[in-house]
C-alpha cells in the first residue's frame, strides 16, 4: 500500500489487486483534475476582472479623446490596444471554459460524480 513500507522477503513478488489499483489510480485522477479545475477557474476570474478594467479604461479614453467609432481614424491609439487585448482576453476566457467543461465532464463520465472545486473532497474519499 501507498505509505506503507513492504514486509515482503527477497524474490517475494509484490501484488496489488486490480481493484486496489484502479480505486487509487481514480483517486489520484481526481485529485490532479481538482487541482486543474481550481486553476483553470482562477484563471477565468482573473481574465473576468481584467476584461472589466481594460473596459473602464477604454470608455476613459473614448470620453477624453471624445471620439467612440472605432473605424475612425482618430480614435485613441491606447484605446485600439486594449480593445484588441480586451477581445483576446475573452477569447481565452472561452477556450478556458471549454477546457474547464471538457475537464469536469470528463471526470464525471469516469467517476459518476462532479468534480469537487478543492482536492480536500477528494482526499475525503481517499481508498487509502
């Protein structure tokens, strides 16, 4: 067993059952899927908070420059920039989604169970 040290004599073979085995290679999936979905979502919230100061700060530039078409050759400069990287924040934000979506249906399909938002849930469940 995992944390155990083996009693076992020299040219003693060492065997683990099949079920043993799959219940702790479950576990350890569950915990690096847990580990990822933490991530993954921290990610989301900060490109969230990002997208919303980037938009302040555009609306800024629109109002002091007086000029909001984006087609017109005056705009802001700065504001054309954090436009673009506001737009590819988002994009990520997506794709982040959807890796978060595949991540936590994934485990649900192999486990029957949603993915808890903390390893600490699954630590609970440990078959150790």
């Amino acid at each position: 067993m995992i944390g155990h040290e083996s009693t076992r004599e020299a040219g003693e073979e060492v065997t683990s059952k099949p079920d043993e085995a799959f219940t702790h290679a479950q576990y350890f999936k569950a915990v690096e899927d847990n580990r990822k979905v933490g991530l993954i979502t921290g990610m989301i919230e900060q490109f969230g908070r990002m997208v919303t100061d980037l938009g302040r700060e555009i609306a800024t530039e629109e109002q002091r420059s007086g000029v909001s078409d984006t087609k017109d050759t005056m705009y802001p400069t700065y504001a054309r920039a954090a436009r673009q990287r506001q737009e590819n924040l988002q994009q990520a934000i997506d794709e982040l989604k959807g890796q978060l979506k595949d991540l936590t249906g994934e485990s649900e399909a192999e486990t029957g169970k949603p993915v808890a938002g903390s390893a600490s849930r699954a630590m609970d469940a440990s078959p150790v």
